[in-house]
C-alpha cells in the first residue's frame, strides 16, 4: 500500500498495488502545468487506487483530446494525466507520493520538446515522443 497527497492534504489517496512505467515527460504541457523541466510520472491501475480524502478538491482539465489532466483546486498541486482511451490505468504525479514506489523512471519522453535551458546528463532512454502510444 502506498500513500500521498497534494501539497495542501486536502487531497489524500491510496493505491493498493503498484506502480509501473514510471517516465520523465519533457513535453510542453507538464512543463507548463509543473513549473519545471519535466515532470516524474507512474503508471497506476484506477481499480488500485482510492481517493481518501477531497475529492471535492479535485479539479479537472481537459487538457486535450487524448487526457485530462487533474490537480488539487486548492493549491495547485498536479495529480493525475488521465488518458481518455484508457480506462485501466492513469499517469499518477510520483512527486505527490508520501511512500517510496519502488519503481524507478526508466526514460525520458517527448525529449523533442524538452526545455533548451535543460539538459539530459542520465543514462535513461530518450524518446522524441512517446514510444508506447497504445498504452497511453
């Protein structure tokens, strides 16, 4: 079981499973709606995760034809990207857990819009886009 919130708690969730294909995404909108060069995502199952406190507190934003994307209406804090031909799993903020996941980012995403300012200097697989289209 892992825990965690938004910046505020007033958002608090569960997940009872695991968390899978954690990226780092360079693409414009998650710079634009974190405020930093990339934003640290994982993969989790809607049935293993729970909302436990403030759902009202949930905003949404249809941030394209294929997401939406979730934040904490109070203090801004990003939350989910929610694809909108999914309907097992979405891409949960890792830096809003309380817990350790255990899984590590593995590569960088959508690097062909990546910050000029920022430069990549891991070892972790790059990908122009994103390589696994049929699973976002």
């Amino acid at each position: 079981m892992l825990t965690g919130s938004c910046l505020c708690r007033a958002v608090r969730y569960q997940i009872d499973g695991a968390v899978a294909g954690a990226s780092h995404c360079h693409c414009g909108q998650c710079r634009k709606a974190h405020g930093a060069a990339f934003a640290t995502y994982g993969h989790v199952r809607y049935a293993e995760f729970r909302i436990l406190a403030g759902a009202d507190a949930i905003a949404r934003y249809q941030a394209s034809p294929q997401a939406t994307r979730t934040f904490c209406r109070h203090c801004g804090s990003n939350l989910q990207w929610c694809p909108t031909a999914n309907a097992e799993h979405f891409a949960l903020a890792l830096g809003t857990l309380d817990d350790d996941p255990g899984v590590r980012p593995d590569r960088h995403i959508f690097v062909g819009s990546k910050a000029p300012w920022y430069a990549i200097e891991d070892r972790l697989a790059q990908f122009a886009e994103y390589p696994d289209a049929d699973q976002a």
